[in-house]
C-alpha cells in the first residue's frame, strides 16, 4: 500500500459517521441513496443540491432522517450540500433543455442512418461539456458516423452507452401487472438469471402476458419464492403419473403446489382431490416412478 493510500484510509477512518442520514432520489438515479444531511433541517419532497461522482447533483428528499445503523461503509457518505436556490432550478432548466435538443437530434440521425439501436435517455453533464446517449440494441451498433454528426450539431463530447433492457426498464420505471412499482426500479441492485424452469416449478402458465415484465423479459419476481416452490414440489408425484389412492388406482390431473392437494382421475371415471399427507403410504409404497424425485422434472 503506497503513502496515499495510507493516507487515504486514515483520512476515513478519522472522519466520524454522522449520527443520522437521510434518503435522496438523485436525478437520473433510479433509486434513493442515502446522504450525510449536514445539520440541515430538510423536509421529505425538498429540492437539494448533493455530491456526486458527476459534480453537484440536483435531488429531492426521499425519506425523513434515520439513525445511521450502517458501520461497514467502504466510502464515507456524500454530503447534502445545500438547500436548492433559483439559480440551481434554473441551471437544471437549461440542462433539461439541452437533453430535449440532444434527444430528438440523437432520434431524427438514427433514422436517417437507419441504424438498428433504441435510443431511451440522454443525460448532460455541463461540469463535463458531455453528453451521454444510452441506448438499447440486440447486438453491436457501428455508431461511428452517428457521433460525428452529433457532435458537428452540439458541439461538445458524445459518449454513447449500450445497456441491458433490464437496466433500462429500472432508469425508466414503471408499474408491473401486479401494480407495484417495478422491482427494479426500487430495490434491486444486481439482475440474477431468471428461467423458463422458474415459471414451470411454480405451476404458471407460460403465456408471455403473463409471466413478462415491461421489458419484455421473464419477471424477476419468478426467482424470489423459486426455492420454496422446489421444496413442496419435491413429494409431488408427476402429472399424469398412475398413482394408487385409499378410493383405488387413478392418474394425477393436476397438482395445487401450495395447498399440497393432488387432483386425481380414478379408474372409476371419478375426480377426487387429496391432500399429500393422505396419499404419503400409497406414493411411498408404490413404483418408484410415481414420484417425481426431481423438481425441474415436474
């Protein structure tokens, strides 16, 4: 570890952590993030200039003060630097401006380069003389000619970025079929892998109105209960498997997961539902086959 590093880390070591944070909604974040509220008497909807990695970033408060619980910060906390004044709101007005200019530019050369790419949001940094353009696209976008373009209009730096449409549909936000506030717009930090098999092992029907989120891909509320689902499909025979009963030999119709019911058809012609533990004896004694041993082959 070289001097300033050293020096680095005695510095934030020495800084004390304040007794109170506050929640912040920053501009062009997709979530709150917690600030060092200075001593400042801030009310939730306030307006706030804060630190960012970007500069001084224009912000509403999120939440009412609470006691900092959290010792294991890598960084210290970013600090509210003031409450916002006219000439704040009027520089995030010309940046708003520039963004709607940059935007519908970016979208009329896209045309008429005909170039395969979804442009979402711009995002202007004055501090920097840069804009960035995020964009979706399926594959690898030659953007080259585009960039010249643009910045032959503004006259500052283009920055273009490709992202992930998960990544997109939490910076827009929005409301799942559910009629919640997407998830990924308000607590999901990382995007784990979400399956077809997900959807198969809690017994839904695979119509894609229906388990997809806005994006367009699998809703990533399908991992959340995923395990608990494999858990109480694991004594479960297999649908369509003959299976013996206390009425007599039948086949498995269906399966209620949750309640752990089993609808049967008995060779009797008749429809009778049991509960697992009515038919624990019969699966356990029967073929080996008539219990599914592997919950991805429900």
């Amino acid at each position: 570890m070289d001097q300033a590093t050293e020096q680095l880390e005695a510095e934030k070591a020495a800084a004390p952590s304040p007794n109170f944070v506050i929640g912040i909604r920053v501009e062009n974040y997709n979530k709150s993030i917690t600030f060092d509220l200075m001593n400042l008497k801030l009310r939730v909807g306030m307006r706030v200039m804060v630190e960012s990695h970007e500069g001084p970033k224009l912000g509403v408060v999120a939440s009412n003060k609470i006691i900092d619980f959290r010792q294991d910060r890598k960084e210290p906390l970013r600090k509210v630097l003031r409450i916002a004044n006219e000439n704040d709101l009027q520089a995030q007005a010309r940046r708003e401006s520039m963004e709607n200019k940059a935007k519908l530019l970016c979208v009329e050369k896209i045309g008429k380069l005909n170039l395969p790419m979804n442009l979402s949001r711009v995002v202007h940094q004055p501090g920097a003389n840069k804009t960035i353009f995020y964009f979706t696209a399926e594959g690898r976008v030659d953007f080259r000619q585009l960039i010249k373009e643009l910045v032959s209009n503004l006259h500052h730096r283009i920055e273009m970025k490709q992202v992930g449409i998960r990544d997109e549909a939490g910076a827009i936000t929005g409301y799942g079929i559910c009629g919640e506030t997407l998830c990924c717009s308000r607590f999901l930090t990382e995007f784990n892998p979400v399956t077809i098999r997900m959807a198969k092992d809690q017994g839904l029907a695979l119509n894609p109105n229906k388990i997809s989120g806005v994006c367009g891909r699998l809703m990533c509320c399908l991992q959340y209960e995923h395990e608990v689902y494999r858990e109480l499909i694991g004594g479960l025979p297999k649908v369509n498997a003959k299976i013996d009963t206390p009425d007599g030999a039948g086949k498995v119709l269906k399966n209620e997961i949750l309640e752990q019911k089993i609808l049967v058809r008995l060779d009797s012609e008749s429809i009778m539902t049991y509960h697992l533990d009515e038919l624990k004896d019969y699966l356990q004694s029967g073929k080996s086959d008539k219990v599914s041993p592997d919950p991805s082959t429900q």
